[in-house]
C-alpha cells in the first residue's frame, strides 16, 4: 500500500521457508496490522505446533488447544536464559 495510508498489514505466509523445504517443521505464519490510529496488532502461529501467539500492542497471549494464556515476561536478563 502507499506509505502514507492510514492501515498497513504486514504478512510473512512462510516464514522458515528453508527449514519447510528440508523437511524441518520450524516455521511461522507471521500476520501484522499497523493502523495509525490503533498502534499495531499482530499474531505468529506454529503451524505444526499448534500455537498462536497475538498481541494487541499492549499485552501478548499464547493460544493453545483453543484457549489463550497471558504471556507474562521472565525475569531472565541473560540470553541464554530466555532463548527457547
């Protein structure tokens, strides 16, 4: 869309592509939408896994077996203890 419009959505149908093409199941679906008046929506899903996690711009939430749970920040500060 033009870079001055008012909603810009953000889609990656395949992220991972690589991995999906050698056989490894680590990939994404990444969906975005920037709106100048609401700030930014956006989910990420696992396809594979079965997760989805979204986030409103505020606060962030996992679904899982069709019911969402908070995603509440760890209070890890090293990147080797927050990386999954």
């Amino acid at each position: 869309g033009a870079a001055d419009a008012a909603r810009e959505w953000l889609v990656d149908p395949l992220c991972g592509t690589l991995n999906y093409a050698v056989g490894t199941m680590l990939v994404a679906v990444n969906v975005a939408l920037r709106d100048t008046a609401a700030g930014v929506t956006a989910a990420v899903a696992d396809p594979f896994g079965g997760e989805v996690f979204h986030t409103d711009g505020t606060s962030a939430w996992v679904r899982d077996g069709g019911a969402d749970a908070p995603l509440v920040p760890s209070p890890g500060t090293r990147l080797v203890d927050v990386n999954l």
